[in-house]
C-alpha cells in the first residue's frame, strides 16, 4: 500500500500504511526545457548600501566590485528542491531580485525530527533576514507543514511556506478524492494528517502518498540521464496508487523535487490534473515584492559529503544559469 487515507466527512485521519526507501543522495532537481534568463553573481560576506538605515540593498563586494541586491526575496531549502520556485519567482516577477540559498549542510529535511528540523529552518532563515531579504519562502513541504509557525514565531521576516493544496484539489475533483505525493516524514507525520483533516473536512477525501522514490529520481539524477525508465518507474507507481486508491482525478505535488517530474506524471495518467503548491506561493508573495535588478544570487553551505563544487556540477547539468558560492 501506498497511502493513508483521510476522510474530510469524517475528519478522522487514518493509519499511515506507506513504506518505500529514502536516499540521503545528492540533491538534484531540475527540469529540462525552456528556463528564464536569471542574473548571474557571486556571493560574498553581506554588507547594507549606505543610502539609509532602513534600506535593505544588499552589497556583496565581489573582486572589490560593489553588486547590489534590492529587497531582494529568499528562497531556500536542504539543497536543489526549491530552485523550481526560483525560476517560478523570476518568470512571474522578472525584476525581483532573488537570493537563492541551498543549505546542503542541512540536507535531507526529510530524515529530521521537528526539533531539528526547526533549528535547521531557523538558522537559515535568520541568515536571510539580516542579509536584508524582504520576506523568505521556506521551499520544502515538509519543514512548512511541519515547523512553519514555531519558525515564523523565532524570526521577524515575513516567512511564506509550502503547503498541499488540498482545498483546491478537492475543488477540481469530480469525485471528491485526491491524493497528497509527499516525502516519508511529511505524509506520516501528526501535523500533515491533521492539515489534511482540517482542509478537507466536508469536502472529500485525501490520500497522503509516500512519493520518497519519485523524489529519488530527481535527487539522482536519473530524469535526466534515463527518461524512458523514469516513464516507466512513474507510470508504475500512479497506476498502482489509483488502483489501490481509484477514483483519484486530482493529485498534489507536494515536494518541490516533484515539480520536475510533471511531464512524466501527465504522460502516465492524462486524465489527472497535477497541482503545483508553488501557485500559491507566488501569489502570496505579491506584498513583497519590488523592482529591483532582476539578478538572483546564490550560495550554499557545505560538507566533505556533499562539496560545493559537486553542488555546482548540479546546476550545471541542469543547465542553471547562477553560480553557489560558500556560505561564509
């Protein structure tokens, strides 16, 4: 079995019945095709523009070249996952100024408990807000499901999670069964079953669908390299989910590696719609935003496991036009 079952009329979550494997592996994400032009730029140790006290430019001097970012937005998560709203974010907001930062030191999410999952969260967070970001996306459904209010609680800057989007998922489905595909830790946990209670209580039914294997292709690379096995491992696993499951017509995204395998999940199953959580993620992001000079600006922390440089080797066979530099 797949999933855990949850019945909004009855608003009673059920018994968790998924296994499946995790790999700690390299976290790759990224999809092929079209990307928008983003700003490339190298990191260095933050300083605010002189201009005034409450301006939050950011100077990051590079080879004693001052490049500056504008209220810029934070994005960040344990490593690739939440490049795909970075790109959402510069498509719908060309001029934004962005400051992307993959915290591999703190990868996977997946494997923490709440406790250390709100410490890892927290740190990085505080690091953008007093690099001056105007508001920062926490880009990992399972710290936002999670920790995100105790998070938001510790940190003065506008945070803004990911969530499954249950509520409109059951809106769209005919017969008023969806399906959440999350990673083990999020679908299993108390607060996701809960969340899915809540949202779905006298609208329909959720199933909370561990998805960690699908999540694998794309940490491994294996979307990229093998196509073909990837249709067929996807094609798999949907068809066994509605069979287990049946009447699904809607299912979530809801891991941002995800995202990067929807070509994949609408070729398996055309009559199923595959929502993207990070539609809501833009929109609420409307009150933050600025004209700045569109650049986006990466960096990253680092292990002897997980190297700066192979993160770098990530986003260029992923063809990611920004650069990670160290996390001072």
């Amino acid at each position: 079995m797949l999933a855990a079952r949850i019945s909004g009329k009855a608003g009673v979550p059920g018994a968790a019945l998924g296994a499946g494997r995790r790999k700690a592996n390299v976290a790759g994400r990224e999809g092929a095709g079209e990307r928008p032009a983003l700003g490339l730029g190298r990191m260095a140790s933050f300083r605010h523009c002189n201009c005034n006290r409450n301006c939050s430019r950011i100077r990051t001097p590079t080879r004693g070249l001052a490049m500056q970012l504008h209220r810029p937005i934070g994005i960040f998560d344990a490593g690739l996952g939440s490049y795909a709203i970075v790109e959402r974010v510069r498509a719908r907001f060309p001029r934004q100024d962005i400051l992307y930062f993959a915290d591999r030191a703190s990868f996977p999410y997946g494997g923490k408990t709440p406790a250390e999952l709100l410490s890892s969260v927290r740190a990085a967070t505080l690091y953008l807000q007093q690099a001056g970001c105007a508001a920062v996306v926490l880009a990992s459904n399972a710290p936002s499901v999670v920790v995100l209010e105790p998070l938001r609680a510790a940190v003065a800057v506008p945070v803004i999670g990911v969530f499954p989007p249950i509520r409109e998922a059951l809106a769209l489905s005919r017969g008023k069964e969806v399906a959440v595909l999350g990673v083990r830790s999020m679908v299993e946990s108390e607060a996701m079953r809960q969340l899915a209670a809540r949202e779905s209580a006298g609208l329909g039914r959720v199933a909370l669908v561990n998805a960690s294997s699908l999540v694998d292709l794309v940490e491994t690379f294996v979307f990229i390299d093998d196509p073909a096995r990837t249709q067929e491992i996807v094609t798999a696993f949907i068809a066994r989910l509605r069979a287990e499951q049946g009447g699904l017509d809607v299912m979530t995204m809801s891991s941002t590696h995800l995202p990067w395998l929807a070509p994949f999940f609408r070729a398996a199953a055309p009559d199923v719609q595959f929502l993207d959580p990070a539609d809501k993620v833009l929109d609420e992001l409307l009150p933050h935003v600025s004209e700045g000079g569109g650049q986006t600006r990466c960096v990253a922390t680092a292990t002897p496991a997980l190297p700066l440089e192979a993160f770098n080797a990530a986003l260029r066979t992923l063809r990611a036009p920004v650069v990670a530099t160290l996390k001072a």
